[in-house]
C-alpha cells in the first residue's frame, strides 16, 4: 500500500492496524517515496552463542610495556 505522508498523518492509527496485520506500507511526499512502516519483531538474543573458551590468562593483568602502549595510543 502506498500512501503520501499527509494522508498518513490523518490516518495513523488505521495505517498502525495494517501493519500489524502485516501490511507494509510505503509513505511518500510529493510522489516521491521516503519511508516504509514494517512490523517491529523484537528477537530474543541468547547468550553463548558463540563456540569457543576464553582463556584464563585473558584475564591476566597486562604487562608494565604493553599498558603503557595502549595507554598512549588514546
């Protein structure tokens, strides 16, 4: 469905109920189109979904040279 922007304004709440219905609805200004109002999904993301194992001494405090390197790089 393809609507102008000032028609949308009007009717919002009717355009709201499409697009939860699943409709997707371009707006336009002047004829030209500008946007699209799609249904929002949220996604759940879960955590360790990554394979692999961080190792202990990733969490080894740096050494003197090495902190010294970051620090001045900033």
């Amino acid at each position: 469905m393809i609507v102008d922007i000032q028609q949308a304004k009007a009717r919002l709440s009717e355009l709201m109920e499409r697009v939860k219905g699943g409709e997707e609805i371009i707006l336009t200004e002047a004829g030209t189109p500008c946007a699209r109002l799609v249904a929002f999904h949220a996604r759940r993301r879960e955590l360790g979904f990554v394979e692999g194992h961080v190792p202990d001494s990733f969490f080894e405090p740096l050494l003197d040279n090495d902190l010294d390197a970051w620090q001045t790089s900033s």
